[in-house]
C-alpha cells in the first residue's frame, strides 16, 4: 500500500472506514484478494513474489494494512519482506499492544502498519514512535510516517472527511476518491531523496505510468455491530480490471 485513508470511530455506524491504494509495478505477480487456500479464515490479496500481503482481515476481526516509508537517503538493509509484518499479525493471536512490543522491527526496511485486533487498533513502525490506541478520528499515512501532511494526503483526507460528513458513503464513492490523479507543484512536494521527476508521478493520490502505477484500492467498512464489507478494485496498466467484493459477519474472540 501506498496510500492509507481511514476513519476511526468517526461516524455513529462504523468502527473504521478505510480506502487504500496499492502501488506496485505492472509486471510482479499478484494474487487478488481471497480466502487463502490453506488459510481459510484469512482474505486478503497476495504477492506472488514474496508470498506476504499489504492488507487483509480476518473472520474474527483482526485487521492490517501495510505501506513502505520511502527514504532514497538511506540504503535497503531490511533481512526480511515487508509483507510478511501483516501475515505475522493476521495469523497469530496477539492483541495489538503485545505485538508492537514483540516485533523486531529492525529486520525490516522502513514501513508503517496499522494493526486491529478487534478491540484496538495501533500503529507500528520502524521509523516513528508506536501509536497505542490510534486516536479517534479521520488519518492517512502514505510513504511517510502517521499522517505526516503531504499535499495528497492532505487533500484525500479532506475529501473522505467530506465523503462521511455529506452522508453519501458508499464503496464507489471511496473508490472514486483514490483515483485523483491530480499531481502538485516542484515547491510542495516532499524531498525523499528520489529523482523530482520520480517524485512528482509519486505525488498523486492514483498513480500511472508505463510500467508502475496503482494496481489495487481496497475499500474496508466495519460496523460496530461487527459487519464488515470489503471491496478491491484491481488495475493493470491498460485501465480497470475486476473488482471482488466480500461482506461477512466477525466472529470475535
């Protein structure tokens, strides 16, 4: 993931909203989000290259989402996939407290997660300090740390708040939002230490270009009453491809 918006106890019939790009290159293999085989309780999408996964969830309400911090200044020392972090959460049976305290964050290149355990949700990463409970409210998190304000994350953070404040939620509506191309000037955009050309394609909430873009957004709606909808959006770089949707009622613990 690339791209994280979510709401948090913010609306009176959900516990969390969230919409969520995956930016990825074209040509690695995925593997759209199901119940995994040998897995059954688990749904989520796969990489086919590491085998790990950016977000899922399970029937009984453990929930995580994953984005890389993009740092150029800094070279990949990181022994272990990114995307094995949620699989070792989605499949063991930690509460969120004991699992930031647990993981080795430091087998990893830089990344930020969100981790739900059904009871609270918290934040982990190897490059900020861990948030434990999240704060009630709307956030995002994009290449950079908890909710640090790049243009785009600001701006798609206004228009979910817009979204859930005009009582116009739905799926569509989300999945609409995470396709703004709408890309900023040389003067607001962050230094990671990349290229400012690689930095400007970068700087769009829906990124395409000819062998790299958004391949998925994954829009997650969990009720209070324990409901949960998930729905994915896959891409390639011709356009829209499937879309899979999956609603089922969470079985906590």
């Amino acid at each position: 993931m690339c791209l994280i918006l979510f709401a948090y106890n913010y609306h009176p019939d959900y516990r969390l909203i969230l919409t969520a790009n995956r930016d990825e290159f074209y040509h690695r293999p995925t593997r759209p989000m199901q119940y995994w085989p040998d897995q059954p309780q688990l749904l989520a999408g796969q990489d086919l290259e590491q085998g790990g996964t950016w977000l899922g969830i399970t029937r009984s309400g453990r929930f995580a989402a994953l984005t890389n911090h993009r740092d150029g200044f800094r070279q990949p020392q990181g022994v272990s996939s990114r995307g094995n972090l949620p699989l070792q959460f989605l499949l063991s049976e930690m509460s969120s407290q004991t699992f930031i305290r647990e993981t080795n964050a430091d087998r990893f290149d830089g990344f930020n997660q969100l981790i739900d355990d059904g009871h609270q949700l918290g934040y982990l990463s190897n490059r900020a300090d861990a948030l434990l409970p999240v704060p009630e409210g709307i956030h995002g998190i994009s290449n950079a740390v908890f909710d640090t304000p790049w243009p785009k994350l600001v701006g798609a953070k206004a228009a979910l708040k817009n979204c859930i404040d005009s009582g116009l939620l739905t799926a569509d509506g989300l999945i609409q939002l995470m396709r703004d191309p709408t890309t900023y000037s040389d003067e607001q955009l962050p230094d990671t230490g990349i290229n400012i050309e690689l930095e400007r394609l970068l700087s769009a909430s829906f990124i395409h270009s000819e062998k790299y873009g958004t391949r998925a957004t994954t829009v997650v709606l969990i009720k209070h009453s324990g409901e949960a909808e998930l729905i994915e959006q896959n891409y390639d770089a011709q356009g829209a491809t499937g879309r899979s949707q999956f609603s089922f009622h969470i079985d906590r613990k």
